[in-house]
C-alpha cells in the first residue's frame, strides 16, 4: 500500500519501482521539454551522494516523469520523490533522499500508508465531442486519407467522470494494478492508468520496444475471443495500422542502435478488455553514455501509434479534428535512474485527476478503410480500465 503524500507508481505483475513525497520536482514545457529534463537530472545526479548495497537498474536516486503529448500547451513533470521503492523477482529495495531526515521520519510516512477509500457517487459525461462530433471527426479523417493527404492518424477523444467528493487515486490504482497484471500500472502527478504499450526499456545497454497498433474488443467469450485473433492477425487494415507503428519505432531506434531485431509479423496480446497486435522490438545501444532512456523516449515520440503517419500531418490533424488538449495523455510517462536507464510507457488506458474530477483519454488509429462507428466502440472498449478502476 502507498502513502498518501504524492505517491508514483510504476507496476508490472508486482515489479516495479513506487515512490512517495517530493525531494526535488522539475515542470519542464514546451519543445524542448525533454531536453530541459535530461539536463536538469543530469545535473542533479551528478551532485548526490548516493549509497546502495543494491546493483539494479532502478536502485539508487530515481525519478519518475510524466510528458506532455504535444508541444504546447501542457504541463510536464519530473519528480524524485523521498522515499522510492523497488522490487525485481527475489530483490527488493528502499531508497531514501536525504530530506526526508531520517529513518524516524520515514516510519512516520509509511504509517500513512493507510488503505483508499472508494470513489462514491461517480457519473461519466461526454468531454470535448459527443459520440457523434467525434465519429464525423473520424469520418472527415477518412476522407483525407482517401485524398491522399496523409497514411494514418490517431484521433482521441475524452471522457469526463465526476465524483461526489475528492478521488484518492490510489484506489483506482490498486484496482488497474489487479485487474490488468500485464500493463505497466503508473501514476505520476495526477496521470495515471494501465498501459499496454511500453515506449522504450534501457537496461545494461538492452533497448526495447513494445509496439501496439490494430485492435479488437473481447467478448467474454473465450472460443469467439480465438476466432477474432485470428481475424486481427490476418486483417489488412490492422496490420497496415501495425505496420506504420512498428516502422516509426524502429527508424527512431535505428540510429542508437548497433543491431537491432524488429520481428517481421506481429502477436496477438490480449488483454482483458480489448486484444491488440504486438511487436517487441529489440537493440543493442552503442550510445548509452551520451543518450538516456528519456533521450530514447524523446526521439520515439510520438510514435504512430499515437501520432500517425507522416507524424507532422498527423499532429496538425490531431489538432484540427479532435477539439481538445491531449495533456499528458498518450505522451511519455515512467522512470530512469541515475545511470540513465528506465522506463517510458505511453500514457495510455490513463486519465488525469484532479480532486473529484478524472479526464478518461482512448484514441485508435484511423487509416483508408476504418469505420467511425467501429472505432467509437474500440475508444468504448479502451475507457473499460479506467472506468472499472473507479468503482466502488
Ligand atoms: C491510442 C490508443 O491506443 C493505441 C492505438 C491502438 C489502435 O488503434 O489499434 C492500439 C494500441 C495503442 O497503440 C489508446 O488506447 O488511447
């Protein structure tokens, strides 16, 4: 259980890193957010003192950060928090920053380690489009593919839930964290959710990519659930999604990269919502004393699977078709150590909250021959984590 005090989450099937507090924090904007991070963590690192009995990737000073999607506007952040724990298989491990003064300190902080409350009396309302705005958006989208203007773009919409008072966010956490083991469960600075989609791992100089792209809703029913993977994985506009998400992946790894494995056919992931083609993508890094796993993350985003193809026609839809700021939604979000390894997710199966207000984000790519009517069902079927995750 996490305390109350600003807790961070980064969880896999019980593996993870988890924070709480704030040592230092970083709000970086605009273009050159990335870099702004980078430099500021650079410096700071540089100047601690750091004691470890501990040699994994994640031990010692840690900080976690949630990204911006786009450019402008919207807020970053970076934060390393007081206390940080981390567990792998058999080894565990606790860091504490030095402001934290102390272990008596510590043991009063982790007393707060109270159990959440649940959320009550939550109802959900159209965001920035209906179901309808948001599937002639889809439809206008559709045409300019048609026309030849672009290949693909990812088009979002969001989803306003309200509560009757404040939301401990650590309820839907531990909820996400139960029901979806195989995401990367993460919580930074108000954005959180269960993603199934990891950006880039680096560890020892290891890189890899999970790539997704290409969905079908699952239906509860495990035989019909069998016929339908199949179907994805032989379905020409998922694969032609999937295509396009894995080329974008592997050409902004290519350059840090001395050999690298890109699979030539995709595997299905299911998960318990929706099931999605995957591709691990994987690379030996040459460059690991100049580059971070946030330089990596960078140079990824936004990829297309959340972006499209050619991204700056893409991002420019985006903007016109979709009426609302994305925020930190489908932006980099996950941890790096001081080494400059990490783990950066796309922010997605996410929401931001904020006291009893929770902003729900799905998009799904849109290419030649999508249909509105189908995508607003997969944006349905992609709400499912998050919304679940709020009730009592
Ligand atoms: C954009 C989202 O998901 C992305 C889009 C997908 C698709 O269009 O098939 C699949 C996985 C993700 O890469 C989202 O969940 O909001």
């Amino acid at each position: 259980m996490l305390p109350e005090d600003h807790p961070v989450t980064w969880l896999r099937r019980g593996d993870g890193v988890v924070g709480c507090g704030v040592a230092a924090e970083l709000r970086p904007r605009g273009p050159g957010r990335f870099a702004e991070a980078n430099e500021w963590w650079g410096q700071l690192t540089s100047r601690a003192i750091v004691r470890s009995d501990v040699d994994e990737p994640g031990s010692g000073l840690v900080a976690f950060g949630s990204f911006a999607f786009a450019d402008e506007p919207g807020d970053s952040t970076l934060v390393v928090p007081e206390v940080i724990l981390g567990r792998r298989g058999d080894v565990s491990w606790l860091t504490t920053v030095s402001s934290v003064g102390g272990l008596d300190q510590l043991d009063r902080r982790l007393e707060l380690a109270t159990t959440p409350p649940a959320p009550v009396g939550v109802s959900f309302t159209d965001g920035a489009l209906n179901g309808d705005e948001w599937m002639a958006a889809v439809g206008e989208a559709v045409r300019r593919i048609n026309r030849g203007d672009l290949e693909k773009v990812v088009l979002a919409r969001d989803l306003i839930a309200t509560a009757a008072e404040p939301i401990d966010v650590r309820w839907p956490l531990r909820r996400l964290a139960a029901d979806y083991p195989t995401c990367w469960t993460f919580h930074v600075d108000g954005m959180f959710g269960a993603t199934p989609e990891l950006l880039v791992r680096r560890e020892r100089g290891l890189v890899t990519s999970r790539v997704l792209a290409g969905t079908i809703r699952r239906t509860g029913d495990d035989a019909r659930d069998l016929t339908l993977a199949a179907r994805l994985a032989r379905s020409s506009k998922d694969l032609e999604e999937h295509e396009y998400a894995v080329r974008s992946v592997a050409e902004a790894l290519e350059p840090h990269c001395s050999s690298m494995n890109v699979p030539e056919a995709p595997f299905v992931l299911h998960l318990p919502n929706v099931m999605h083609l995957a591709t691990d993508v994987a690379g030996v890094v040459h460059d690991s004393e100049e580059i971070t796993s946030l330089d990596l993350a960078a140079a990824l985003h936004p990829s297309a699977a959340v972006g499209g193809t050619p991204t700056r026609d893409a991002l420019a839809l985006i903007t016109e078709l979709e009426g609302m700021d994305r925020g930190r939604y489908a932006g980099p979000v996950g941890w790096m150590d001081a080494a400059g390894d990490g783990e950066w997710g796309i922010a997605l199966r996410s929401a931001a909250i904020e006291g009893d207000t929770v902003r729900l984000f799905a998009g799904c790519g849109i290419v030649a021959d999508s249909d509105p009517e189908a995508e607003l069902a997969e944006t349905q079927g992609k709400f499912v984590p998050v919304r679940d995750a709020l009730g009592g």
